[in-house]
C-alpha cells in the first residue's frame, strides 16, 4: 500500500485537524452562551435605542454561536470515525472523497474573511459617525460577531491547510 509511510504523520494530522473544529465547537457554543447572557443582562439595566440596537444582535449571533458551536462538537467525532474507518479500508476513496471536499473549503477562507473585513470597516464607520442610537449599537453587535468570526476562521484555516497539505502528499 503507498500510504504506509506518510501514514503516521497524516493520522495525527487528521487527529489535530479534527480536535481543533470539536474544540473550536465547544468553545463557540460557551461564547454563544455568553452574548446571549450579555443580552440579557443589558435588557435588564438599560433602555433606549442604542441598547435595543446592540442585545437583539447580538443575542442572535450568540444563539447562532451557541446552536452552530454545539452542531459542530457533536458532528466532528463520527465525521472522524467514519473517515479514519473510510482511510484504514479504501485510502484511494478516502483522498478521492476528501481532498476535494477540504480543496473546497479552503477556496472559501479568502472571501470569508473579506466579508468580515468589510463588516467590521462598516461596524467602525458607523459607531465613529456615531450616525443613530440604535445603529451604533447594532454597528457594535455586528463588530463583535464579525470579529469573533474572523478570529475563529484564522485559526480554522490554519488547521485546515496543514490537513489539506497532508492530503496532497497522500495523494500522490
């Protein structure tokens, strides 16, 4: 079999790669958790347009972080069992099925981040024109999810490089 020699390296890179999105996933669901309590706590000491603006946000993007997060820390262990079971019996068919799906979501880590980049250049714009109550704090709701986004991004797209690299040599 030619996958036996870069077999070490490329199981504890699939490892890696997948303990950091059930990390990454768990973590997201906490902080979801978190702006979700924020939200909350704001509702119960402060009114007005500028509060309204910011809880109703960012109580969406911390349920969006809380369902999405958990979604991913439940699905990443048998994704992993059904893929290291997929590599042991058929690693032709693992890296035919695999390394397209991961070329994929690497094409997408560039226009990820320019979305991120253009909401936080909007967010900054308008809490610096300081435009309407309301649109500051939406405007900074808005910071803090594309912020967070970009943050959990960077990191993923490290991990999922390093993965992907480990596929191609696989492939060979």
């Amino acid at each position: 079999m030619r996958y036996a020699a870069a077999a070490m390296d490329f199981l504890e890179a699939m490892q890696t790669y997948f303990a950091g999105e059930k990390v990454t996933g768990v973590v997201f669901a906490c902080y979801g958790v978190l702006l979700i309590g924020a939200a909350i706590g704001l509702y119960r000491v402060d009114s007005g347009p500028f509060a309204w603006g910011f809880l109703v946000p960012i109580g969406v993007v911390g349920l969006g972080g809380l369902v999405g997060g958990a979604v991913l820390a439940a699905k990443t262990g048998p994704q992993l069992d059904a893929l290291v079971s997929l590599y042991q019996t058929d690693a032709d068919a693992f890296v035919a099925q695999e390394l397209p799906r991961m070329r994929k979501v690497n094409a997408n880590w560039p226009r990820l981040e320019m979305v991120w980049t253009a909401i936080i250049a909007v967010a900054l714009a308008v809490i610096w024109t300081g435009w309407r109550e309301w649109a500051t704090g939406l405007a900074l709701a808005l910071l803090v999810g594309a912020a967070s986004a970009m943050v959990l991004d960077v990191f993923a797209e490290r991990r999922a490089r390093v993965y992907t690299t480990h596929l191609e040599a696989l492939g060979r």
